[in-house]
C-alpha cells in the first residue's frame, strides 16, 4: 500500500495496514469420529442422488427412432 502524504487526525488509521495483533487464536478444535462419518455420509448421499438422477433421466431424455418407427407401423396396420 502506498503512504498518505496528507496528515490525519488519529495516528491508528495512518498506521492500520501495519498493524499485527499479539494475540493468538485459539486451535482448531479437532472432529470426532461422529463428525466425520456424517459429513462422509452426506456427501455419499449427493453424489448417490445426483448419480441416481442422472441414471433415471437419461433415458427419459434420449430421443430414439425405434420407437417412432414401432409407432409408424402400428399406425399403418390399422
């Protein structure tokens, strides 16, 4: 960041890119086993339902001719 050159009334806002805290934060508490095999689960499950999405709609949107040529000779036979 670049200096200012105009003065400023309070020296904490000049000097507030420079500033650095001595205090430290607390660790990261750790996840239980519990934890961990819930969020697993849960990302099984949405991978699970998207494949399953996936499986069950691609036939629904596949256009195939064989059933308009099934179509075309039922309509022709009456």
């Amino acid at each position: 960041m670049f200096r200012r050159r105009e003065p400023v009334p309070f020296a904490f806002v000049a000097e507030a890119d420079r500033f650095r805290s001595n205090v430290t934060p607390p660790p990261r508490r750790r996840a239980s086993v519990g934890e961990l095999a819930g969020r697993s689960l849960l990302g099984l499950t949405l991978v699970a339902g998207l494949i399953g999405a996936l499986v069950l709609g691609t036939p629904a949107m596949s256009t195939s001719s064989g059933k308009q040529a099934q179509q075309s000779q039922a309509s022709q036979g009456h």
